[in-house]
C-alpha cells in the first residue's frame, strides 16, 4: 500500500514539474507542419480536370493519404495554373479539407516542376477547428494519353503552420 501512494505521488510530481517540452502536446498554435508523399494524378486531357492520390507522412498526421480535385489551365507557353480542393486524412482517420492554387512549368511537356499552396477550410475530430497553411513542391512525370486521361507519377514535400487544439 506504502508503495503504491509513494509511485502514484511520484507520478504525480513528475507529472506538475517536468518541463512542458517533456509532455505530450494536445494541439497548439503556430505548430510547424511538414510532409513527404508520392502517389499519382489523373489529368483528363479534354477538360483540364485533375484527381490525385498521395500517401506519405506527416507531423500531427502520421501516415497519410491526400485526395486532391484540382482544374490546371494554361497560362503560358511550358507554364499551368491550378485551382482546387483536398482532403488530408491522417492515421487515425480524422481529417481537414481546404483549398489549393498553384502553378507549375515544364521544359519538355513531361516533367513539371509545382509550387502550390494550400489553406484548410474544414477538419474532423482533432482538427475540426484546426488552420493550416502549406507550401508545397511537387514534381511530376507526365505518362502516356489513354483513353483520354494521362497519369502523372508526383512527389511531394514541404510544410507550412497548423493551429489546432
């Protein structure tokens, strides 16, 4: 009995003294935010309508897929625009969706080099009221043209800020 009131009055003050760094954080502001993945993105080539499919890891996510819906645009000669939306799911299934616009340039037609930017709209569970804003760089190699649609192969890195509690 002595044992167990002396364990739990350590645990305690182990607890209310050590350093906050020292304990697990639930959320906060400002929290640096960074992430690698791969995957592909479907472009139909008629229309400009992209779908992309990422999975990698990131900070307060752990493994992750991204499903992004985007429309690219032309904006001159070897340079495309990009509009759309995405949805970050992390491993244990709470998510945060939010907008993106980028752009990207190539020299060959093939291999694109991105920069966009993502801001949140919306989450689930721990990040139901969270923000996050992150910039991204993307390099994509373009596939053939079937049936209408081109795969790209992508990889993806950056970061950004997150806010959630």
């Amino acid at each position: 009995m002595l044992r167990t009131i002396l364990l739990a009055g350590l645990v305690l003050a182990l607890g209310v003294f050590l350093p906050a760094s020292t304990r697990a954080a639930v959320g906060g502001t400002d929290l640096p935010f960074k992430a690698t993945a791969s995957g592909y993105s479907d472009i139909t080539v008629a229309t400009g309508e992209t779908h992309s499919v990422t999975s990698g890891t990131a900070t307060h996510f752990g493994l992750s897929t991204v499903v992004a819906a985007s429309q690219v645009f032309p904006t001159g000669p070897g340079t495309i625009g990009l509009v759309g939306t995405w949805t970050a799911t992390g491993a244990n299934g709470n998510s945060m969706t939010g907008t993106q616009t980028g752009t990207a340039s190539t020299t060959d037609g093939v291999h694109y080099v991105w920069q966009i930017h993502w801001d949140s709209t919306g989450g689930t569970g721990r990040f139901s009221n969270a923000t996050l804003t992150a910039d991204w760089t993307m390099l994509s190699t373009r596939g053939p043209i079937v049936g209408g649609v081109s795969r790209a192969d992508v990889e993806i890195a950056g970061g950004g800020r997150l806010s959630y509690r």
